[in-house]
C-alpha cells in the first residue's frame, strides 16, 4: 500500500521533472531530464522512480501533442531503462567518477 507521502514525494518530483523540461525547452539540447531521473534513481526506490518516469512520459506526450501508439512506448522504455539500470547494475556504485 502506498503511503500519502510517498504520492506527496512522486507528484512533487514530477513536477519538478516536468515543469524544468518546459521551461529549458527554448534552449536548443539543454535539460536535466536525464540528470534529475539518474539523481531520483540514486535517492529513491526503483518503484517510485518508474512512477514519476512514467507520469512524466505521460505528461509530456499530452502536453506536447505527441500521444501516439507508434511513439509513447518507446519513449516510456527508454526512459524507464536509466533506473532500471541504475539500480540493477549500478547499485553500489557511490563514487561519482
């Protein structure tokens, strides 16, 4: 069972998710997305991490115009990859280097 303030903790980091692609996204190739995803990766569960991925996919798919058959799966796996492989292979590791 999810705890309120784990919804708390998911809704407000997809927020922050969403909101910074919006706002950098008159900048040619810059964002953070893939950043703060590997950042969400390293701080919270993989669970939690797949469920701010996936609202955030859904979000900007809706909001972009893009919802499609053809293009949101993908775009769902291979957002989802990044902490599936972080927290797989990459679960010890702590050095930033």
């Amino acid at each position: 069972m999810i705890k309120i303030k784990d919804i708390t903790i998911i809704a407000f980091f997809t927020g922050i998710l969403f909101i910074q692609e919006q706002l950098l996204s008159f900048i040619p190739n810059v964002q953070l997305t893939v950043f703060l995803i590997v950042l969400y990766s390293k701080v919270f569960k993989l669970w939690q991490t797949l469920i701010i991925v996936l609202i955030h996919t859904l979000l900007d798919n809706i909001f972009m115009s893009s919802f499609s058959i053809y293009y949101f799966p993908f775009m769902l796996l291979g957002w989802s990859l990044i902490p599936i492989i972080i927290n797989v292979f990459f679960k010890k590791v702590e050095n930033p280097i």
